[in-house]
C-alpha cells in the first residue's frame, strides 16, 4: 500500500477444492487456442474451455489482466483470508459479515479498472463481497 498506489478490486470469497479452483481460474488453455485461431492455425476453440470464471463473467480472456487470489487448503475466517492483501481487515470484515460471509478457501479479486463493465452480482460460484481497496 501508501500513498495513491491503492486500486480498488472487485472481491469475492468461494470454497473450492483444489482442483476445481484450478480449473475456474486457468484460463490458459483457451487464451492459447484463441491466439492460434486468431493466426489462422487452427479451428475456433470451443467456449466450453474458458475457466469457470471466464465463463460465469461473460469474459473471454483473464491474461494480462490485473487480478489476485489466495487459496488456503481449508476453510478459515474472512480475517485470515483477506490478510495477504487487505489492509483494512476490520472494514472487510464487516462487508463480508453485512452479506452473511464468514468463511472460504479462496479469495479472488480482479481490478475494476480492467474490468468496467462486470456485473459481480452475477457470480455463481463465489460470495461477492464489495469494492475494496487495496
């Protein structure tokens, strides 16, 4: 943090296991095959591998993109989750706990500046908690 460097994020906590997270963020695989098709080396790749987030959003591609998550083996608090990256844990907490959030193994951010025009509501397979700064 410091200064004006705070950006803010659109913030999310889920529970997932590992493998499942995995898939629901990695959106590699069809960011390559699109590049190849755009270059005229292959078919259309299907919509069906974009990762679930990708998907769930509406979005086509995630990389270059400014986004952050952590992934904890178990579930544990809000606290705890968002400490890597919040910096006003007593705010985020009581965001989380206003919309019934107490717990998660994952939390996934992604800027709303490269991200204008996402609707957070619509997020089937995580808890969207807010705007956070950070």
């Amino acid at each position: 943090g410091g200064g004006d460097s705070m950006k803010t994020y659109y913030v999310w906590i889920g529970t997932f296991e590992e493998s499942d997270f995995e898939q629901y963020w990695d959106n590699e695989l069809y960011e390559n095959e699109m590049e190849q098709w755009k270059k005229g080396e292959r078919t259309k790749p299907s919509e069906s591998l974009r990762c679930g987030f990708c998907r769930e959003m509406s979005l086509e591609e995630l990389d270059k993109k400014d986004f952050w998550f952590s992934f904890r083996p178990s579930l544990c608090d809000v606290r705890e989750l968002g400490k890597d990256y919040i910096a006003d844990l007593d705010e985020f907490q009581r965001k989380c706990k206003d919309k019934g959030i107490l717990e998660g193994n994952v939390i996934w951010a992604v800027s709303v500046k490269d991200f204008p025009d996402l609707e957070p509501e619509i997020c089937s397979s995580m808890y969207y908690v807010g705007k956070i700064e950070v």
